[in-house]
C-alpha cells in the first residue's frame, strides 16, 4: 500500500474484532513503525509494550469501560518516560503523538483497525490500574492505549476529516485559500 492511500484509509474503529491472531512478528513491525518517528531534541521518550495476552486485554477493557476492545487480540500500550530537552521542557506528547501517527499507519498498511485511546484511561484512577498491571516503574506513564486486530465490522464509509477550504492557506490565516 502506498503511504497516501494508507493516510486516507485510516480510521478510527470502534467495532468489535475477529478472533484472527495478530502474530507478534506484525506487531514488531508496528513497534519498529513507532520507533522510527522523530522526537523532541532526541530524547525518544515514547517506550512501548505489546500485548497479545488475551486475559490481559480483557482486563484492559474491564477497567477502561470499553467492552468491544476485549475483543481485540493484541494491542500496543504507548508508555512516555517525559524527559526535559535541551530546553528545559518537555516534549513527550509530541514524541508519542508522531510515534502514534507512524503505527496507526502501519497498522492500516498491515490490514488490521484501531482506534487511539487515550481520555478513558486517563479518568478516575483508571491509569493507575492499568500501570499496575503492566508493572511501569514510577517515572514512566501509560500515554496511550491501541487495541487492534482484524474489524469484524470495518465501515464502508467512514467519518472523514474536513476538507479544503476553511482548513489551510497560503502565508497568512484567512487570506488564500488551499483548495
């Protein structure tokens, strides 16, 4: 697949999944996928952990409130271990947003769906749960959750961003538009 039609063909699925096995050298490739991306002053702070533990996923999507995830057969925790740059901030949500982008794309490319959650986990001590069962030291945050697999539903049509106008412009805000 080339990468623009990987671009346009990512969505985010909130379905359930097929029982079909993501194989772990697939999730390499996506983890690879995430690695690659560029960081904040190279601190490469987004770390990552795998799973394809169906038990854990199920606990995972008890605790989040999120009952089709626990059909998924693998997922991808994207864990931050923020780090001051040069600077003296931090650009961790950065670093993990492009590391993100990079997998989500692969996983398009791979022909499996998912869907970036990241506000439920981060409720009503729903992180701290989670972090438990994945045994994070104490300097290292659960960011982001990816379940994914094979959609059992994939829409046929799904929500698409706007589209020009109203969205970009040439040198200043307003003025000209990209169409």
């Amino acid at each position: 697949m080339e990468l623009s039609q990987a671009i346009n063909k990512r969505y985010s699925y909130r379905g359930k999944f097929t029982d079909a096995i993501v194989p772990r050298c697939d999730l390499v490739k996506i983890v690879k996928a995430g690695l690659a991306a560029p960081s904040g002053c190279n601190r490469q702070t987004p770390q990552f952990i795998a799973l394809d533990d169906k038990n854990l996923i199920a606990e995972f999507a008890k605790i989040i409130g999120l009952p089709k995830t626990a059909t998924a057969t693998a997922a991808i925790c994207v864990v931050s271990c923020p780090k001051p740059a040069v600077d003296g901030k931090s650009y961790a949500a950065q670093d993990y947003a492009a590391a993100i982008e990079n997998m989500l794309l692969t996983i398009v490319d791979l022909g499996y769906a998912t869907c970036w959650i990241e506000g439920q986990i981060h409720a009503d001590g729903v992180n701290e749960k989670l972090e438990a069962l994945l045994n994070l030291p104490q300097n290292v945050n659960l960011a982001v959750y990816l379940p994914l697999g094979v959609a059992e539903e994939p829409q046929a049509n799904p929500v698409k961003s706007k589209i020009l106008p109203n969205r970009g412009w040439f040198n200043k805000y307003g003025e000209e538009e990209i169409k």
